[in-house]
C-alpha cells in the first residue's frame, strides 16, 4: 500500500524513512493510537472497535486499519477480528512507556509554573 510510512521510505520529518521517523509518522496520524490502545485490550471486529473509538468515521477507520496491517501491526484473528500482532504489542508497551514519561513530564511542569 503506497502512502504508509515504512522505514527506509521517504516520510514527514526523513527523506530516508529512519525507522523512527517512519513509526512517529505512522503512529502521529489521527486515531492510530487510539486504535493500538483498544486492540489491545482484545481482538475488535469493525463495528465494535468503530463503537471503542467514538466519533471516528468509518472511512478514516477503514484507512487506519490497512494502514497498520500494512505496517505488520494489525491482522485478522481467526475469527475477522482485528487484532495486534507480536510487534503491534511491542509498540503499545513502548508507548506505555512514553506515556509514563509525559506524566512525568505534566508533574515537572506543573511544580516549575
């Protein structure tokens, strides 16, 4: 699928797709995260995870879905479930990790104001 940042591709912020770049780019389009976040709890056919995600659009759902599918982040269960693959987990616990860091991050601010 042409368009979805991969590394070693041209993307936002890398004419030479580093992997990092390629990642925040994908993960930085609007509800990518959001789906990640839910996917995780449990495998979600298309209409409940629509209904997890409120206020998404069907068409902006549809994309992001073949987005991380064809980033090898997202696949079908056995079941037509949408479900995160080995490395989509290993996504979600590092941005786990980020936002363990940001409300640190919220802390330091608050006490420096």
């Amino acid at each position: 699928m042409s368009g979805v940042p991969l590394p070693g591709k041209p993307v936002r912020g890398s004419k030479t797709g580093v992997p990092l770049m390629a990642a925040l780019d994908l993960i930085g389009r609007r509800w990518a995260l959001q789906i990640i976040w839910e996917l995780y709890r449990k495998p979600l056919g298309f209409r409940a995870l629509r209904e997890a995600c409120t206020d998404i659009s069907p068409t902006i759902l549809s994309t992001r879905l073949k987005e991380l599918r064809s980033a090898s982040l997202v696949e079908y269960d056995g079941e037509g479930r949408n479900q995160l693959t080995k490395i989509g987990i290993e996504l979600y616990q590092a941005v786990g990790s980020l936002k363990s860091w940001a409300l640190r991050w919220e802390k330091s601010l608050i006490r420096n104001n």
